[in-house]
C-alpha cells in the first residue's frame, strides 16, 4: 500500500489499527514522527526535547487513540515524568514532574468523563484530560480500573494488577466498587473470586462487568452478580481455578487462557463448569435469576485439566475435555557466549495441547453422563457444533462427524489427505471444516468430510480470523493470510530480522516497522 522511511531508527511505535482515527507514531526516544495510516505521509516530526523541554528522552510511550493523546514517559527511577501530547499536532497537552507513572499500563482513560485515571500503589488519582488539573484522588480504591460500566456520574469496575506490577501491590485485594466520578467517593464496595486480568501479549480483557435489571453481571470463572444501588453480592456461581500450563523458567510474564469454558446462559438457566477442584470437576445449573442450585452434574468422567468448550443443545451438555489451549508469554532468550552475549526478549502466542482428552455429553434433565466417546481418549484438537446435531472434531490425525445425540460417528476423514500434515487446529467457514496443520492449511466440506483444497506454508500458528481469512504467523514474525473461500490461496511477508508489525483489527493489512521504515501491507489480493 505505501512505504515511507523516517529520519530517525524505530525504537517505539504504535498504530490504530481499528481505523477510528488514522494514524500512528514511532520514535527512536529522541526524535518523534506521527503518521497518516492510509497514505504513510508524515503528518509532523519533532524532537522530544521540542514537545516537552525538560525530557531530554523518552523511555516510554503510551497511546490513547480516543482522547487523541500521546503519553511521553521519562521513568527514571525518583525523577520520573510525563508529557502529555495532541497527536493531530505535535503541541503540548501538560506537563507533569508530580505523577511518578512507572509505566503507561497503570493509565486508564475515562472516556465519558474526559479524564485519565492514574494508578499508584497507595491512591488512584483522577486528572482532567486537557490540563493534568487533579479532580480527586482515593486510597480507598487499589489497583488498576479495567473493564468498566459507566452510566450518570458512576463508574463500576472491578480492580486488577498487570502481572509486571503485582510486586508493588503487597495486601491487593479483589475489589468491586461502585465510584462517584464526580467526587471519586467509593458508593459500595465488595470483593470479587478469580484474578481479574488482560492476556499477556495481544491484551484483551479476561472478564467483562456491566448492568442488566439492576443487577451487576461479572463474569470471570463463573458468573458473579451484585446489587447496583448496595454493592450486595446476589448469588455466586464461580471458582478459583490453576491454569494446567507451568510458566517456564525464561518467561519473564505468562498467562493460559481458554482453559475453561464461559458460562452458557439460556433463557431461565445458567451452566457453569465447576473446575475448582483438581480431582473432581462438575457441571452445575443455576436459575439465571436467583443463582439457585437446580443440579450438579456427576462427576465429570475420568477427570479434566481443562475444558475448552461446553454447549448446551437439545437438552444436552456436550464438553470437550483436554485439547489446545493458548499460551502466552515475553521469553528471555540468549544467543552467543561471553563478551557477545546478546539478551532479546521474544513474544509469543501458541497453543498448548492438555490431556486427558475426550468427548463427553451429559443430560439437562437428570444430569448423568448420556454418551462418551472412545475416539478422542488419545488426543484431541478442537470442536465445534455445526447445525442443530451435528459436532466435528479433530483428533490431529482425523476429523469426525458426529451425531450430538448418540455420539455416533457420521464420517471420519484423515486429515492428511490434505497434504498439510497432522492438523494443530480446526475452525469453522459457513459449510466448510478449514484445517491448519503442521505444514499449511486445508479445507474440508462438512457434509461428507471430502477434501476442497490445499496449500503448503511452513509450521505457523493462528494470528487472526476474519470472515474469509486466516492469518499465520511464524515463531520469525512471517505471515500468510489464507482465504479459506477461495482453493486456500495465499499471499505472504517474509519478515527481515529484528522487524515487529502490527495487524490492523479487520485483518486486511499489517504495518511493518524496520529499522527506519514504515510499511503498510494488503494482507489480500483484492
């Protein structure tokens, strides 16, 4: 699409890559450059010093692209700063020596109040967006404001600690807590089970909080539910859980996600899969307006570590156990010896595949197990419902058709008739099965399991799914976009060494960041 080379090295950057407001900065900490998304031109350089006299350099940059502010860190420990800065024009927002901010993650923005809401280990201060004037500042409140349910004057949220922080915070406690944001007076508090929390790597939030009926609606392993107007817990259908993946010796952060199942909610009914135990895990079925127990399940056969996926259809509870789940994680990584040692830090997003495996469906009406399938007890992938009765699922080796009322097999079909090798995943596409195996991706009708197409890419892992479109990204940041709708072919970017990009939201281009250039790529022919 365009490519434009700046006059300085990138060290920092940042795009939006929803679209929303059109362009992105980079910075090699000296020197700053905000761009135009659409035609790469260079909408205005600076030098730091120009923006903010007294920060001689930057060490940190944090974007909050709906408030058209860029946050300028000096994070020198004792004297730290920050500027505050219009993207659009490169002037001056404020400027702050009073606000000891140890990293852009402990800055939220309140964007129905026109504020920012700091984070600090003993207090949360609340600024005004354009001058830096405090509002009001609360030690009653600890942690970082996430997710949050704003309406007339009242934020609530629940309080969490970026894992890179959780040191500073000794005595954290859970919190839910209804704020005045006019005075930042704490209405109600009360505490919340779980680790509320963003995925290591690509961010998105772990939980989401907002208000139906009156009634707060947590959910974070469970459901949690509150009184809006007092703060009182309601009813609680959650449990602590421990992730089955170790984090590994050179991770310096890490998380697993997809371990265990949403809750499913019906009209009357809320299931909730109760992994709290190591041995014993259950299916339990709330009323959805009282949180009263109407059963719990047998126990779930032959025990579980994880449960990617529960449905619940035509009176049945269907659960996959054990198969991928995703991993991620910033790995510390060494190359050469001695004087040449070099230290990179590498993310990373993969999955992870857990045992035991197996496919079980239980009854809704007297909650005993109906059918277990044999198949999958020595591995399994993934599933997915397709209709009102049929489950396919990949065991790596085969995809099968099953009957979601008898767990009898419609068709199996080796996955290595697509010439891709063993699959790693399966995703869905209209009537389609598309596979990404260990050597590219493949695709297979639903109907009765035959091969539509194939192509060959080297062992790459899932970045992004969009309609039609399948990103891969290799452990060496390559990418291929697959469109799944057309014979899966493909167009590709081989990355050079030490680049980063950067997909946009709707997966159709990628920005790559090399050395001093900035290019901007259709990830699809069309």
């Amino acid at each position: 699409m365009w490519s434009t080379k700046l006059d300085h090295q990138i060290d920092f950057y940042g795009c939006d890559n929803e679209g929303s407001v059109g362009y992105g900065y980079a910075s090699d900490g000296k020197m700053l450059s905000m761009y135009d998304n659409e035609s790469g031109k260079v909408l205005w350089v600076k030098k730091i010093k120009e923006i903010a006299p007294r920060l001689r350099k930057a060490d940190a940059f944090t974007a909050v692209w709906e408030a058209d502010a860029l946050f300028i860190l000096d994070l020198k420990t004792g004297s730290e700063q920050v500027a505050v800065i219009d993207m659009k024009t490169g002037e001056s927002f404020w400027f702050s020596d009073q606000y000891k901010l140890k990293n852009g993650e402990m800055v939220t923005y309140i964007q129905e109040e026109n504020g920012f809401l700091f984070t600090f280990k003993d207090r949360n201060v609340f600024v005004d967006a354009l001058t830096g004037a405090e509002k009001w500042s609360t030690s009653k409140f600890q942690g970082k404001v996430g997710n949050y349910y704003y309406a007339d004057g009242f934020l609530t949220t629940v309080n969490f600690i970026p894992n890179e922080f959780i040191a500073l915070f000794s005595g954290f406690k859970n919190q839910i807590a209804k704020i005045n944001m006019k005075t930042g007076e704490i209405v109600w508090e009360n505490t919340y089970i779980g680790r509320a929390d963003r995925k290591t790597i690509t961010r998105e939030f772990l939980y989401s909080i907002t208000v139906v009926d009156n009634q707060v609606v947590l959910s974070l392993n469970g459901l949690q539910i509150y009184d809006y107007k007092t703060g009182a817990n309601l009813w609680s259908a959650a449990f602590e859980y421990d992730p089955p993946v170790k984090q590994p010796m050179n991770a310096s952060r890490f998380g697993v996600y997809g371990a265990i199942p949403d809750p499913v909610l019906t009209e009357n009914h809320v299931y909730v899969l109760d992994m709290s135990g190591k041995r014993n895990q259950y299916i339990n079925k709330y009323e959805r307006k009282t949180g009263k127990l109407v059963w719990k399940s047998q126990e779930i056969a032959g025990g579980a570590r994880a449960v990617p996926n529960m449905y619940v259809v035509d009176n049945k509870i269907i659960l996959q156990i054990g198969g991928n789940v995703e991993c991620q994680g910033l790995f510390k990584e060494r190359s050469g010896v001695g004087a040449d040692e070099v230290i990179t830090y590498v993310k990373r997003v993969y999955q992870e595949n857990i045992k035991p495996n197996g496919v079980q469906a239980y009854s809704d009406e007297d909650r005993r197990m109906i059918w277990d399938s044999e198949r999958f007890k020595k591995g399994i992938t993934n599933m997915f419902l397709h209709g009102d009765d049929q489950l396919i699922v990949c065991s790596g080796k085969a995809l099968y058709n099953m009957n979601i009322h008898t767990g009898d097999v419609n068709y199996e079909e080796d996955v290595k008739n697509g010439g891709v090798g063993n699959a790693v995943s399966i995703l869905p596409y209209k009537e389609t099965i598309v596979v990404v195996g260990e050597k590219g991706v493949s695709t297979f009708n639903i109907a009765d399991g035959k091969l539509i197409a194939a192509n060959k890419y080297k062992p790459a892992s899932i970045a992004d799914y969009f309609e039609s479109m399948l990103v891969l990204e290799t452990p060496t940041s390559d990418i291929a976009v697959f469109d799944v709708a057309d014979n899966c072919k493909y167009l590709k970017y081989n990355a050079r060494k030490g680049s980063s990009n950067e997909l946009t939201t709707d997966g159709k281009s990628v920005y790559v960041y090399e050395k001093k250039s900035i290019s901007r790529l259709f990830t699809l022919s069309d």
